[in-house]
C-alpha cells in the first residue's frame, strides 16, 4: 500500500499536469489564430510591408532621389538639378542687392559671383538695424558683402575665413572677423590634420554655441566656400542646426564640370532643404559664362522648429 507521502506527490503531479495542459490550450489556439490572420492578411504584416525610403525617413535625413531613368546620364541629371535651381517656389517682401544702388536688381553676372541678395520685411525677412548675418568665405573682400551690409542695412556681420591668417577681431563696431572654417566636426589643425597651426575647425551648430547665439535666430547665412560647401550644408541639415537657427541662405550652386553622380547628390541637398521647409526665393547666374547660380533660400519652417 502506497505512503502517504508518495500519495501527496502522485496527487501535487497530476495537478501540475492538469495546470500545465489547461494554460497551453488557450495559448495555442491563440497562437494558430494570429497564424491563420497573418496568412490571410499577409499585407499588414511587419515583415512584408515595404516602406519606402520617404517613408522611414525624417527632415533629418537626407531624401531618397532615384536616377532620372534606368540608365541615367550626365545630361539628364543636370537637367533636372538646374530645373530645380531656375523654378522659384516662394517670394521675399523685398528682394535687395547689398551695395547697388537703390537695392536694384543686377542683370551683372559678375556682381554676383562677391554679393548676395538679401530679403528684407515678412516671417523670413531680416529687420534693418535689427540683424545678424554669417558669411563663410572673406577672402579679403571685406567690401564686396559684409562692408556693404553693415552700410546698407545695419546689420551685425561674422565673419569666418581662417585663410586669412588673422586672429579674432573687430573689424568695425558691427563686423566681427572669426578665425574658423566651417565642418563636419570640430577639431583643431595640429599634427596629421590639414591646415596650418591655428586653424579652427567647427561645425554650424557647435559656432552658434561657441559664439553665444544659441537663442537668437541668424537673419542669413552666406556660404562663399568651396572645399567644405556640401559638406558643411549637409551637417547643418542633418543635425537641425539650419533649420532651427537660419532665417535665410545664400549660396552658390557651380555645375561646371559635375558628373552624374556629383550632379544627383546637388540635387539631394536641393530637395533635402525643401524638406526642411527652405524653399528657393532667388536664384540667377554668376558667370558669364558656364554653369553657375547664385540662390537665396527662405526658411518657411522656422517657427515651428524653434
């Protein structure tokens, strides 16, 4: 005759049996259910949608642009970029040109190769008297843009260049000189990094830190750079820094002697800003002759980032 003992065992085992067989049961239909529903509507499944890169992607990231064809060429690609430098999208309350007179518009090619347009009055116009502006790019032209911004509109002008050699000053009560060069990151030119001893090199958002203009928004940024200048535009938009701080930017698009694919990556950073909400206001060629547009960005996007 079985002892207690091993009769409180047998017992505590078909109980755990039982337990085990009655939790399972429910478990599997549910399990077989959601089984049968993802085989009959397999198009909600996580595992087949197939979203496309527009889809995965922020206004941080840079767009997803595919070639013009299968087999694209040069000649399309070009094509497409300069459509998208010559169609305006938007209008300034007033369009100036710094330096001319009467702010007149310039049919001068060449005027605008050293100058930029500025838009004045509206949400994304700058303020006379009330404005600050970063120029990228001196190269000892003090009077061609900064000079003439500070006379004609009375706006505070920095000033970066470290190709000057210059150490940190004041130019004029109202232009400030820096000795840095826009980047992808920050760092310092000493031993196996290019540029001599000195040079500072910083990214947008890491200049506005430095400089204590965190909180105030820039009225227009102009990028006379060549080296850095899709680099450094593609760092200001990855990490937001244009979008949250720049109410304007001017730069110049050179298409001279671009292959297909050089010609498709312009074209991303054109759609990319258009993503961010900056949308082109001007835009006219800067040489007499060639493939070059000098352009004025508006952000139309600024207040919602801030």
């Amino acid at each position: 005759m079985p002892s207690s003992n091993s009769l409180v065992t047998l017992l505590n085992a078909v109980l755990a049996i039982f337990v085990a067989v009655m939790f399972f049961i429910p478990v599997y239909i549910a399990f077989s259910g959601l089984h049968e529903s993802a085989d009959e509507d397999a198009v909600f499944s996580p595992e087949t949608i197939v979203l496309t890169p527009e889809e995965t992607h922020t206004c941080l990231d840079p767009p997803y642009v595919s070639p013009t064809n299968d087999r694209p060429n040069n000649q399309e690609e070009e094509q497409r970029l300069i459509a998208a430098l010559t169609n305006l999208q938007t209008k300034c309350d007033h369009l100036v040109l710094p330096g001319s007179p009467n702010h007149a518009l310039t049919t001068n090619h060449e005027d605008l190769r050293w100058n930029s347009y500025v838009c004045i009055g509206g949400k994304t116009g700058l303020t006379k008297n009330n404005c600050l502006i970063y120029s990228f790019g001196i190269k000892h032209l003090w009077e061609k843009f900064p000079s003439k911004v500070e006379m004609d509109l009375g706006c505070q002008v920095f000033g970066f260049d470290p190709g000057l050699d210059y150490i940190d000053h004041y130019r004029t009560a109202k232009v400030r000189f820096f000795n840095a060069r826009l980047y992808d990151k920050d760092q310092q030119a000493q031993y196996r990094i290019s540029g001599p001893p000195g040079w500072k090199y910083r990214t947008f958002l890491t200049l506005i830190k430095e400089l204590h203009f965190s909180d105030e928004p820039i009225d227009h940024v102009r990028l006379d750079i060549t080296a850095d200048l899709w680099q450094g535009i593609s760092t200001m938009l990855k990490d937001g820094s244009l979008l949250t701080y720049a109410k304007q930017l001017s730069f110049e698009y050179d298409l001279n002697k671009k292959n297909v694919t050089q010609n498709r990556e312009i074209f991303t950073i054109t759609q990319w800003l258009n993503k961010q909400g900056f949308l082109l206001a001007h835009s006219q060629p800067t040489k007499l002759s060639g493939k070059s547009y000098s352009v004025v960005y508006v952000n139309t996007k600024m207040n919602d980032a801030r």
